[in-house]
C-alpha cells in the first residue's frame, strides 16, 4: 500500500531520519539467509556504516573487514571465533577488533544492530580485544544529574576505543537538558517509544524503529513523549583527536 508519496524519513546535509517504511533491504557480502537495511555509510558523508542485519534462523554475519560492534535488538545469536564460542540473547552486544575473524550464526528470527568503522590507532595504546556482555550488566548513570535521563556506556571508558556506544533511557517527559552541538557523529537506532527529535533547524517525531544520522555539529535535541520510556541505542566517534 503506498502512501501517496508521504513519508517522515528526510535526508538533509547535517541529519538523515531514515523511518521503516522506506528501508531498502539488500544483501552484504558473508550474509546467508539474512537481508541488511544500510542505514547510513560512508556514501552518504558518515565515517561509519550502521546496518540492521535480519536473518532467518540459521542465518549467518560472516567476518568485517574492520572493527564492528553488534547489539542484539531481537532474538539469539552464536558469535564464534577461532577460539571462543558465545551465544549472545536479546540487549546483549560484542565488540570485534579489526582482522579477528568470527561468524554470528542466529538461533532463531534475530536482529542486529551492526555498526562498522576503521579502527583509528592511537600512539603508545594497543587496540581493544573481543568484547563480550549484556546491558543489564553496565551500570546506569543520570545523566547532568536528571535521574529520569538513564545512560549506559556500553562500551568502555578506555581510550583504546575510537568510538562509544551507549543506551539512553528517557522516562515520559524527559529531554536533553541542552541543544547539543560537538564534533562527534551520532548513529541513532530508537529501541522503545518515541518523542520529538530537533535535528538541524527542524523538529521531528520519531518512534520506535526509526533510525537517526547525525552529521558532525548537527544541532540535536530530543524530548520523550508518550506515557512509555524512551530508548535509543546511540554511536559516536570518541577518544580521538579531531585532527587526526
Ligand atoms: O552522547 C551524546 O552526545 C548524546 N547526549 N547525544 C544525543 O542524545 N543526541
Ligand atoms: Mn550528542
């Protein structure tokens, strides 16, 4: 059924709001039995690929060929290595370094939030190793004390990483205390609920399902609305220096 030509995604010079009804899904190179929706990559001014990878049961991720970390948002995967064996449910994620080969076959219907990004050595500090764990393992933090804004660092506070993932739980009501404007990029995949999201010069809602690319010093705001917690699993370039 099309919808006369209407949709929410928009894709401007600083921001992309890319919404399910306009995912195109294709398939990547090692993919079996899955189809990935590309929601941003290099073509589009990103310095990162982010891609939902869906695949059937039995379905397989073959190896990167840079470091990538993947968030288990449904489903049971098995990620295998030369040599270890983890099988990772739903809110659970991985980091692989660069070069470390590794498959994640799914249990059963399962879906990835994949992100992919050359890895940025930085003098004197050795890459990270595999990194394996859940969310509910990470600690909670209010983020500038809001209690009602929960932030979790996924990955690491160490500076062998050259990129954060964190989650961000937003209680009904809750917003950012301030208009962000930085350096870094964000990729943006909202997990529960929905608000309004102020991208660049415009405000738009947004909802479960929807994912968000935000170019380097894109104005960014967002306020939950609804009577559920909003969630959004969110990337962004960190621990390097801007000039390279
Ligand atoms: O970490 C961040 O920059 C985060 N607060 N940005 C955002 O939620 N748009
Ligand atoms: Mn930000």
């Amino acid at each position: 059924m099309h919808n006369l030509g209407y949709t929410r995604s928009s894709m401007q010079r600083d921001h992309i709001l890319q919404t399910p009804d306009t995912f195109v899904r294709t398939v990547l190179p090692g993919m079996k039995d899955g189809v990935a929706i590309v929601h941003v990559a290099p073509a589009a001014g990103a310095a990162f690929l982010q891609y939902t990878a869906e695949l059937a049961a039995g379905g397989t991720l073959g190896a990167a060929s840079v470091q990538r970390f993947v968030y288990v948002t449904e489903g049971i995967a098995d990620l295998a290595t030369e040599t270890s064996f983890k099988t990772i449910a739903a809110g659970g994620f991985a980091y692989i370094p660069p070069g470390l080969e590794h498959t994640f076959t799914a249990q059963q219907k399962t879906v990835l939030a994949v992100i992919e990004k050359p890895y940025e050595p930085l003098e004197g500090i050795s890459a990270p190793g595999l990194l394996i764990g859940h969310e509910d393992d990470v600690l909670s933090a209010a983020l500038m004390g809001d209690e009602d804004l929960q932030v979790r660092a996924i990955l690491p506070d160490d500076p062998r990483f050259d990129f954060a993932v964190n989650t961000m739980t937003y209680q009904p009501g809750a917003a950012l205390a301030m208009v962000e404007v930085h350096v870094m990029e964000h990729g943006l995949l909202m997990l529960e609920g929905g608000g309004i999201y102020r991208l660049g010069d415009r405000w738009y809602p947004v909802t479960a399902g929807d994912f968000i690319w935000m170019a380097p010093f894109c104005p960014q705001w967002f306020g939950a609305l609804g009577k559920a917690p909003a969630k959004y699993l969110i990337y962004k370039d960190f621990n390097r220096h801007p000039i390279g």
